[in-house]
C-alpha cells in the first residue's frame, strides 16, 4: 500500500490514481475485475470525482477499458497488444541505447555496472539454491534491477516522454501477461549476458552495437512473453503467475515523470 505519509502530501486526484494502479500491480485487482466508484471512494476516505479522474487517466494508459452496460474493468491483452507493446518497446529502447553511447555519463555507467551485477548475484543465489525458479522474494528483485537497468538508458537519452511511455508499456506487458511466471536461471543468465553487452557496447561508445543488443533483448522477451501467454491461454488460467508488485520507489518515479517532478 502506499506511504500513508506520502498521500497527505498528494493531490486527491493523484492518490486515487496511485492506489488503483498499485492494486492493479499487486494483483488485487486482476484482469477482468470490475472497478466500483463508490467502493475505492470508501476504501481511500474521499469523494468520488477524484476516483472518477483517476479512473480516465487509467483508461488512457490502457490499464482499464469501459465495457457498455457493464461498467469499468481491469483491461486484459489479447496476443496482438501484446506483440505490439514489445514492438514499440524495441524501436524506442534500441534507440535510446543508441542516441547515449557516446554521451552516457560515469554515474550512469557505475549504476548499469551495479544493476548487472545484482542480476548476476541473484543468478548465482538461485542456482546455490537448488530451487529452479526464483521465489517471490528473489522475483521481486529481479524485476528491480532489471526494469532500473532500462529505466537508466531511458534517463540517459534526456527524453522524458519516451521514458513515460516505455515505462507504461514495461508496466502493461507485465501486469496483464503470464510473464510474472518464475524466472528459471536460464532466463536470467540471458538477460544478464545481454545488459552485460548493451553495457559494454555503451562504454565503448559503440552506438550501433548499443542498438543492436537492446533490439535483440527485447525480441528475446517478447518470444518469452508470447510463449508464456499461449502457454496459459492452453491452461485456460493463469493461476500459476506471481503477484507483482513493483518497488514504490520505482513506481513513483515513473509517476513522476509526466508531471515534470524528477
């Protein structure tokens, strides 16, 4: 839940928003569940206009969708929305990677070297422990480190909208898919060893590479999200999918970022 301190310092309308979207992220709110007005105004303390805001710019953002006659409910992707969100995802981030090499700044490069480095502690953690996927806890510092790693290139390009709209597509892809499946260690070797290039590629000022790896990451997770959803859409389910809740300091900054705060 959000910080109780936090929200009195918020405008009604943006703590609406802040607690739907975190419900969503938690699982609280699945795909497919109807958004009562007058039940989050309750849960929140506070009139229903600023839920009622909160709820069109969640709509806008895709997060939620009208259905007539039944009222608001938590959108759910289908497998060409899917396809589509990693597409946008590799034009944008390969050329970002791309537009930074070159002009990346030495904080930036020691804060990627950093995140590739928790990846590779969390790698060596899950194969120390015998298990074959992350537990939730491990999970959920992955998904950290990895989102921060991109989040840094997006920063580093300067271009605060592109950063807002990957950022929402990185939220969408995640929330509405199979892709909170635990990670084997497999996956996270790979994404490891493709950050660990794209890094390398920036500290030689190789744009090109840069733009290379990005693109060929991002194609390798959309092939892993869409095999993971058609493997649910086989099962009927998801109901074997991890909760996700991304850090709320990460979330705030992504909030932050359209309304010039950062």
């Amino acid at each position: 839940m959000l910080n109780l301190e936090l929200m009195e310092k918020t405008p009604r309308r943006k703590q609406a928003y802040q607690y739907i979207q975190q419900r969503i992220l938690s699982g609280d709110l699945p795909a497919g569940t109807q958004i009562s007005e007058l039940m989050l105004a309750k849960e929140i303390g506070m009139s229903r206009m600023p839920i009622r805001e909160a709820i069109r710019q969640l709509e806008v953002e895709g997060l939620v969708r009208q259905v007539p006659r039944f009222g608001t409910i938590v959108h759910s992707l289908d497998r060409s929305e899917m396809a589509e969100l990693y597409e946008v995802r590799e034009a944008l981030e390969s050329h970002a990677a791309d537009s930074i090499a070159g002009n990346i700044t030495s904080e930036d490069k020691q804060i990627l070297s950093l995140l590739c480095k928790k990846i590779l502690i969390l790698g060596r953690e899950l194969r120390d422990s015998k298990e074959k996927t992350f537990s939730p806890e491990l999970m959920q510092k992955f998904l950290a480190a990895d989102m921060g790693f991109h989040m840094v290139i997006l920063r580093a390009s300067g271009n605060r909208r592109m950063m807002k709209i990957v950022s929402d597509l990185r939220v969408l892809s995640r929330i509405f898919t199979a892709k909170r499946e635990p990670h084997d260690l497999e996956i996270v070797t790979s994404v490891y060893r493709y950050h660990r290039r794209i890094l390398r590629a920036l500290k030689r000022a190789n744009g090109e590479k840069a733009r290379y790896w990005m693109r060929e990451h991002i194609r390798e997770s959309r092939r892993l999200a869409l095999e993971s959803f058609d493997r649910h859409q086989a099962m009927g389910d998801a109901r074997n999918a991890l909760p996700l809740a991304l850090p709320q300091d990460l979330l705030e900054e992504i909030n932050q970022i359209e309304s010039g705060e950062t």
